[in-house]
C-alpha cells in the first residue's frame, strides 16, 4: 500500500531517524492539546496534534497544527489565529489535509463566567469550518458553512454548572479517491453531506432528508454510503443504507433497508472496507423477531435473541449488493446448536460486539463468550474468553478459536450483560504479510492476538503504579500504546511492532 504522507515528510523537512515516541506534558491549564489520526482509503497514514494556546481576545485563540507521520515524527507546523474550535473530523487526499472544524464562541465546554463572556461579546455566527493545508504547510483554503448547535447545561455539582454547545451530528470526514472529501454533519435544523474537492471547493451540497438518531459515513473509490439508524423496536435493528456516487455528482440515492428474505431486522456489528477488493461491506447478526426485546439480560442471550449471521458486500445498485446468510436456527453447522450455544466441555453463548473481512474473503465475527454452567437445572454464567466465529464465502460457519481473558464471577440469569462484559475489540491490519490482529481491551488487561497464526501475542496491564495504559491501532502491523503518568502528568506515545 503506498504511503503518501511519506512524501509529505521528505518535503517539509528532513529526518534521519525513525522516531516512534512523543511525550505530551500538561503546560498549562488554557493549553490543551488534542491528538487525531490522519486517514485515508481507511488506512492510518500519520497523526495531528491540535493545540490551542493563548487566548488572544475576547473570542480568539492562537492555535497550533504539528503534522506527524505514521512513526510519530514532526514533520511540519502550521500556526493560525481563529475564534473557539473544536476540532472533530480529519481526512488526506491528493497531497492535501482536510480539517473540519465547528468554529463557535460557544464550542466545546465552558464554565458559566467564560460562557456568559462568550455569549456576550459573539460577532459572528456559528459555522463549519472545513480548513485544507498543502504539503508545503500553508493553509491554501478555507470552506465555511453555517449552523445551528445544540445547547446543555452539565450539572457539577453544588450551585456549579458548566454549558456544552455541540453538533447534534458530529462531522463525519472520508476522502474520495482522486475527487475529494465527503462530509457529512447534521445540526438542529437539517442534515448535510457535502462533497467538497481537494482545493476546498464545493462540488455539491445534498439534503439528507430522513432525521434519524444515527449516521455512520464510509466511501469506497467514488462510491458514498450513509448508513442511518432508526429510533424504532425492534432496538438494535432500524438500520437503513443510503448510496450515492461522487461521479454524478450526488445525484441518485440509493436506499435499502437492512433485512432478509423473510423480514427480520439486521444488527449492524460492522460497516468497514474490505482489505482485498477495498470494497465496502457491513456485517452482523439477524434478529429474531419473537425475541427482538431480548438482548439485555444472560437469560436474554439463552433464548434465540438471532437466528444468525450475516455478511454483505456493497455496490452503487441494489443489484451490486451480495449478501451471504448464516443461520443456526436450521441446526446445520456442528457444534452450534438452533439457540446460537456453542457446546462441549465449556459451553458458551456468544455475545457478538464486531466484526472484520479477512484475506480469505470470510469474514470473522468477534464476540465475548459468555460461559454457562448448569447445576441441579439453575444457570449460572460468566465472561472469561474473546471467541472468533468464521463465516467462510459459501456461508458455512464454524468456531476459529477463542482466547482465555478477564474472567468475571459467576453471575445469575438477570445479570445484566453490559454490567459484566467489559470487553472492547480493536483490528489492526498487516498488508504486506496479509495478516489480522485483534486487540482485546479487558478491564484488567490489553490482549494482542493475531488472528492468522492463532496466537496469543502479548498481555499488558492497564495500570502499573502511577501510570495508566492503554492500546490503539496504529499503522500496518503496529499499535500505539498510551501511557498516561498521573505523577509526572504526562502522556508518553509510542509505536510498537506486533
């Protein structure tokens, strides 16, 4: 895969070693930095530290853009002078970074006296703000658009409150391959998707006119899809999946509701590209709708809440969407029986958080296995292992493997499931050796597995004495490890090989 934020390096200045380490100290009480990954065709291509300094009047701040490359090496500032952001979105395409911002007196957080001076002393309106910075580091242009934010007081306790004034749909950033960037925002009054070229010119602004709760952007070469939520029973089904294509412009949608033959809503566990055909695809469960309210509870998950699996590939047309089915309601794969149990000597019911494409064109489902043991006809269960659930092209599904992690007590059939399950799942994707690694976020512990070689990598702790860790993807086949000194009060990152 080729790396143009590389390019972007050798320009702006010249670095003979291959930094993998930055620390951020906390300076000062007004100077907040925030960190956001650089992307583009969904691969990890650098990182941006956005700081904002000193405040410059009433409603302005000094702000600082450093570039990094995917190795955590500065490569470039750009400093700039602009009223309050906050910084949500970030994208790169033909050599160009695009930023979207939410330029407001009132962005972000304040505390009552700094929003009351805030609201006062506001000139202009609340706008978008779409910044596009060259490779040589000039800020080359600007898109702005108006918007209406939502306002909320957040209760802190005592007499105090501080107020938030936000989108009410964050903006979403995609670049499209030789054309531009997609964008997608909604705020109090309407829902947008922009597409906007590299030079940050509009192309074409288009209405989303459903107002649903959720919106989900993802592109694939000059392909958009929407993938909106309804706020409708049953509760994890709703989704619905709007297309449109940059090559004409925005012009035709595309609209389909996410369900089988037979009707029964899908669970949307995962809406990413494939890292073979780089085409879109989404990946989840098929609800049974007998039991479509049964998802809370370790009795819930015993009773059939899915008939099964499904993976589906995307395309422009209704007719290009390939959609592969799996249901374990017929009893037809070994080893899981019609209620989704997984038997043998430590049985489990999978509780399924997500889902990825592997080389082989199957598709792994990841879940927190959730342990069963019987004793004189009462259940009681726990939480212990990260399983992974193959679909192969065909549709036969089998059970991978499954890895020993945190492990709960043991729990009675009410016990809520998010109350136990603490588990969080992450991929990160080697394309040279055309490998997978999951890393399994426990209470207690990180764990590294790679998918291919069936192995258990590394176990890390979370904490170890004053300093907090945590674990992220970061560019093919390596992971950013936060460490987060409480002493010190400092943030240490770096960039670790698997």
């Amino acid at each position: 895969m080729t790396r143009p934020f590389l390019l972007l390096s050798l320009i702006l200045t010249t670095i003979a070693a291959q930094a993998q380490t930055k620390v951020f100290k906390e300076v000062g009480e007004d100077i907040a930095t925030q960190i956001k990954a650089i992307s583009q065709d969904n691969a990890l291509v650098g990182y941006l530290a956005f700081t904002r300094l000193e405040k410059t009047d009433v409603d302005s701040f000094n702000y600082r853009l450093t570039i990094m490359d995917e190795n955590l090496n500065d490569i470039g500032t750009v400093d700039f002078r602009e009223r309050r952001l906050d910084l949500m979105a970030v994208s790169f395409e033909q050599d160009v970074l695009c930023l979207g911002y939410v330029e407001s007196a009132m962005a972000g957080v304040l505390n009552g006296s700094d929003a009351r001076q805030a609201y006062r002393h506001a000139i202009k309106k609340d706008q978008l703000l779409f910044q596009f910075i060259s490779l040589k580091g000039k800020i080359i242009s600007t898109f702005t658009s108006p918007v209406v934010l939502e306002a909320a007081p957040i209760y802190t306790g005592g007499w105090s409150y501080k107020y938030a004034s936000f989108l009410k749909h964050g903006i979403q950033l995609e670049n499209l391959a030789g054309v531009g960037f997609a964008a997608f925002y909604g705020d109090h009054d309407q829902r947008e998707l922009l597409l906007l070229d590299a030079g940050g010119h509009l192309i074409k602004r288009k209405k989303v006119t459903v107002d649903f709760p959720d919106y989900f952007l993802q592109t694939s070469g000059s392909d958009i899809y929407l993938l909106t939520k309804m706020h409708i029973t049953p509760a994890e089904g709703g989704y619905q999946l709007h297309s449109y294509s940059a090559a004409d412009s925005l012009k035709k949608e595309v609209v389909l509701d996410l369900k089988d033959r037979q009707g029964n809503w899908f669970k949307v566990l995962s809406f990413d590209n494939d890292p073979t055909t780089n085409k879109t695809y989404i990946a989840g469960c098929v609800i049974n709708e007998d039991r479509e309210k049964d998802f809370i509870t370790a009795h819930d998950l015993s009773r059939s809440p899915y008939l099964g699996v499904f993976s589906m590939t995307l395309g422009p047309t209704k007719a290009d969407v390939k959609t592969t089915y799996s249901y374990w309601t017929n009893s037809a794969y070994p080893g899981i029986d019609q209620d989704g149990l997984f038997a043998g000597d430590n049985e489990f019911y999978a509780k399924y958080a997500t889902a990825f494409r592997n080389f082989d064109g199957s598709t792994v489902f990841v879940a927190s296995a959730l342990v069963v043991k019987r004793l004189l006809g009462l259940a009681k269960y726990k939480f212990a292992d990260a399983a992974f659930v193959t679909q192969d092209a065909k549709g036969k599904l089998k059970l991978d493997n499954r890895i020993p992690c945190d492990e709960t007590s043991y729990f009675g059939p009410a016990g809520k499931l998010d109350a136990f399950d603490h588990k969080g799942f992450y991929k990160v994707v080697n394309q040279d050796t055309k490998t997978n690694f999951i890393i399994v976020d426990d209470l207690t512990n990180i764990y590294i597995y790679n998918f291919n070689n069936k192995k258990l990598m590394r176990t890390i702790s979370h904490k170890d004495g004053h300093t907090i860790i945590h674990v992220f993807p970061a560019k093919e086949g390596h992971i950013m490890v936060s460490e987060f000194d409480g002493k010190a009060k400092q943030t240490r990152f770096s960039i670790e090989a698997l």
